[in-house]
C-alpha cells in the first residue's frame, strides 16, 4: 500500500514540475495565445484519445458496443453539461477595471485548473488501485501518468502567471492540481472501497472527458483567438494535441 502510494503522489508532483517550468518564462499576449491553444490541445486529446476510449474499452466486453457507446456518449454530454454550468459561477471580466485580457487568462486558467483537478481525482485513485494490485504495472502506470502530467502543469501554470505576474501563484496552482492525485486516492481507498469498481471510475473519467472537452473548445481555444494572432493560437492547438498523442502512443 505504502509503495502504491508513493508511487501516486510522484505522479502527481510531476505536474507541479511541469508548472515550475512553465513559471521560469513571463508570457506577452501573443506567447499566451501560444500557451492558451497549447492547454485546449492538450485537454481535447487526452479526452478524445485516452480517457474515452478507455471509458469503451472497459464497457465494451459487458455492455457490447453500442451499449458502451451510448453510455459514454451520455456520461460525456453530462460532463459538458456539468462544466457549463460550472461556468456561469465564475465571474465575467469586466472591460472597466484593469486589464481586461488579463482578466480573461485569469478565468482561462481557473476553468482548465478546475477541470484538471477533477481529472486527477479519479486518475489517482486507478493508480493507487494498479500499485496495490500488482506493483509492477502500478510502476508502469506511475509512469505514464507522472509524464502525461508535465504539459497539464504547463498549461495550468502558464495562464496564471501571465493573469498574476506571481511565479508561487502559476507553480502554486500546477501543485495544487497534481496533488489532487493522492488525494483522490487516498480518500477513495479510505472512504468508498469496494464501491469504485473499474467499470465506475471508468464512467468517472468519461464524464471529466466532458467536462474538459467543453473547457477546451468554449474557454480555452476561443481565449487564444482572443489573445494573439489565429497562427500562434493554432499552432499553439496542434502543439498540445501532438504532445499528447506522442505521450500516449509511447505510454500505451
């Protein structure tokens, strides 16, 4: 248990260390149409190639195809649903008082570290629950989460340091995400047990697929057409699509 959940929170660190670099360098406006694309690519794909193919491999064997189809398709929609409503808690900029770009990054950054963090809770628990079942695919699994997490810390980190001017603000939050991790674990060890099935957390990651696939495509990339120049906003996109879709090509 012990070894499982060192192993867990080391993954999760890696995203405050992808944060840490990210907080090394001050972005301009056209650097953070850059960082703003790169976070939705990032989002999207990991949404769109790992958590929900996951989520239907897992279903497909006990609920055939379509059945796991139209589970997943409804989780997801749920998730998007979530998220919107999520959204109309957080405050709109207002283009009175101060930088109102600023502002924006500043809500930018809120809803991807939000939508992140719930990402990494039930993340966190499937590789407590690998490590203690078997140690050797819980290390392989560690491993693949702790690299995957490095462009999420950059993409929390940097938009905030770009609304805050703060460097222990932006590496602050990418920590704060990742730490989300062995927490998750640790309370769904403690506290649920036997009630997260694979098949239940695998819905769990099909809804936060939801909720990111909505961040990415309503907050983030609209954000970077905002910011900066559609080709760095765009190449900023292909950037963290491509990052992931290394990461999990190599990892799998």
């Amino acid at each position: 248990m012990l070894h499982a959940l060192t192993l867990t929170v080391l993954a999760g660190l890696s995203t405050g260390i992808g944060g840490l670099a990210a907080a090394l360098f001050r972005p301009g406006r056209r650097s953070m149409a850059l960082c703003s694309g790169f976070a939705a690519g990032v989002m999207l794909a990991m949404s769109l190639l790992d958590l929900l193919p996951h989520a239907l491999a897992g279903w497909r064997a006990g609920m055939g195809p379509v059945g796991a189809g139209l589970a997943v398709t409804s989780l997801a929609l749920l998730g998007m649903a979530l998220a919107a409503l999520l959204e109309q808690l957080l405050p709109e900029p207002d283009p009175c008082r101060g930088d109102e770009g600023r502002a924006r990054v500043l809500r930018g950054a809120l809803v991807t570290g939000l939508a992140l963090l719930v990402h990494n809770l039930p993340e966190g628990a499937l590789t407590l629950f690998a490590g203690v079942a078997d140690p050797a695919a819980g290390l392989r699994l560690s491993l693949a989460v702790g690299l995957h997490n490095l462009p999420e810390g950059m993409a929390v980190a940097a938009p905030m340091y770009y609304a805050t001017k703060s460097r222990a603000k932006a590496a602050g939050a990418a920590f704060a995400s990742g730490l989300a991790e062995p927490l998750g674990a640790v309370l769904a060890f403690g506290l649920l047990g036997p009630l997260l099935t694979p098949g239940f957390l695998n819905g769990i990651l099909a809804g936060v697929a939801g909720v990111m696939c909505w961040a990415s495509a309503f907050e983030l990339l609209p954000m970077a057409y905002r910011l900066g120049p559609a080709p760095k906003a765009a190449a900023g996109f292909a950037a963290g699509v491509l990052t992931m879709l290394l990461g999990i090509s190599v990892l799998s």
